[in-house]
C-alpha cells in the first residue's frame, strides 16, 4: 500500500498470496537500512525521515495534506492502505486527531502499530492498526472525517470499488485525499467512478517533482541491485527491480496530483447515493491515470 513491496505488474488474484508477498517486503526492509537511504538519496533535503515512507511521500505533501483535511482535534483520521504507518501518524500529531491505519500486510500494521509511542507519546492509543483491503475496510458508515490514500489506490483489484468503499466510510462533510498519476490521451474512467462514489472533487494540486523523485529512486535501485540483493533477500530485491525496469519507460509525460475529493454535507450515506448525483463531473477532460502506481 504506501508501503507496499514493489511490482508494477497486475494485482494478484489471490488476498494471501498478496499478503505474504508485501508481509516479505516489510519483513526484509526492516532488517536493513538500504531502502530507506535510497530513499533518501533520492529526495534529498524533500525526504521526510522520521516518516520513512515507501511511497512518494515528501515534505510538500504532508504540509499540503495537512491543509486540505480541514480537521479539528479529535476527529478521526483514515490512512488507507497505511504499510508501516507514518503518514497517517504524522497528521495524527500535527492535526491532534484519531487515527485508524489499515493495510493488506499484518507484518506492517504490526510495524505501524510498534510506531505509535514515537509519534503520539502517552496518547498512543488514538491510533488504531489493523489488516483490510481497500475494497472491504470494515469501517463503519460515514465515520471518518477525513481519509489519507497515498500511492495505493492504484494497487486495488478494483479500483471503482474501492474508490466507493472508502467514500462509504466518510461522513458527510469529509475529506477524501488521494494521491494520482494521470496521463493525457488514454482511455480512463476516473470521473465516473469519481461521481459513482458520490464524491466531488475540491481540489487538484499538481506535484510535478514525483516523477523526477521516481526516476532517480528507481535508477538507484538498479544501480545498487547487488546490496539490495544481499540486504533484502533474493525474492524482496527482484521484486523492488522488475518494478524499476517495468515502471521507468512509463514516467516521461506522467501528471502527479493530489486530489482532494469531499462528500458533501447533507450527502445521502449508501451505494445508491452516488446515481443520485446530478451535475457535470469535475474531472471531464482531466488527464487520464496511467493505472500503474509506482511502489
């Protein structure tokens, strides 16, 4: 999810197989540093690293993430598709709020979950960790007043799915962000299943340095297969290259954006909502995704 292990390649079809293929990752990378330094190497003064983020995670999107969710103190915070857990702790702190992480992989909840002292000190019990998917949260109907999906949503079997289940979970008023990649000129169904939702759209910020940031992490990786090998173990390593040389040809003309998508106060709760929206959607004639999120 955020942290998800690398592979570029189609979701697989089963949920276990998934799982202990990203339970692996999070299991090799936190027996060594190299990850996170490349990482680092990559973003330069932009890597925020108390967050430790496989994703493309940066300074920049936190501060704006944090503008965006509008929250006050103690209102509930979702970090979907969270892997270890220090996105969603990060604004946990600085927006004073609860927090509920989940991702696919139990090896990084429980990673996530080991974090919490670090971030939220005696309160470490606002923050919740726990093993779902994106298209079946468990969580309660309009709950969260604010949700975090950063470079997962893409990785979801089904996309429009998930896109409705976590808008399902946000009360009406709510705050949806969700970190995209789009590209001019491909077919892409991202408005409709926007409006299926029953979402509109607030605001589009543009991150033109995400691309760059993954040229130069995914040329690291090649240039360092040898120790990620070593380090990571045989199956974490080739996984982390297949993505760099499978993802690396697609990033000339990618559009990084964030979205910030809010379900309306005074929005019906409920998956026959959405087809009672009416209007154009805001997202016509947008760049389409390119449905491949880079790790």
């Amino acid at each position: 999810m955020n942290t998800e292990p690398a592979t570029a390649a189609a979701p697989l079809a089963s949920g276990t197989t998934r799982s202990s293929q990203y339970d692996a990752f999070h299991a090799a990378r936190a027996r060594s540093n190299l990850v996170a330094g490349l990482y680092a190497e990559a973003m330069g003064e932009d890597y925020p690293a108390e967050v430790a983020a496989s994703s493309s995670c940066d300074w920049a999107l936190l501060g704006l993430m944090a503008a965006r969710l509008r929250m006050n103190p103690g209102q509930l915070l979702v970090d979907a598709g969270c892997g270890t857990g220090g996105i969603g702790l990060w604004l946990a702190r600085a927006l004073a709020v609860r927090l509920v992480g989940f991702d696919l992989s139990p090896v990084a909840t429980a990673q996530a979950a080991a974090r919490r002292p670090h971030f939220l000190g005696i309160t470490a019990d606002r923050a919740v960790f726990r093993v779902a998917e994106l298209e079946n949260t468990g969580l309660s109907t309009a709950h969260a007043h604010g949700i975090v999906c950063v470079d997962a949503l893409g990785r979801a079997a089904d996309r429009g799915a998930a896109l409705r289940e976590l808008a399902r979970a946000l009360a009406p008023g709510g705050r949806l962000l969700v970190t995209r990649a789009l590209r001019r000129g491909a077919e892409q169904a991202w408005h409709q299943q926007m409006a299926a939702a029953g979402l509109t759209q607030e605001h589009l910020d543009e991150r033109p340095q995400e691309p760059v940031v993954w040229e130069r992490l995914y040329r690291l990786w090649i240039a360092h297969g040898d120790d990620l090998r070593r380090e990571l173990g045989q199956a974490a390593a080739e996984a982390m290259l297949r993505e760099a040389h499978q993802v690396l040809p697609t990033l000339p003309g990618r559009w990084a954006v964030l979205l910030t998508l809010r379900r309306l106060p005074g929005t019906a709760d409920g998956p026959g909502a959405a087809a009672r929206m009416s209007g154009p959607s805001h997202l016509a004639g947008m760049p389409a995704s390119t449905e491949r999120t880079p790790q």
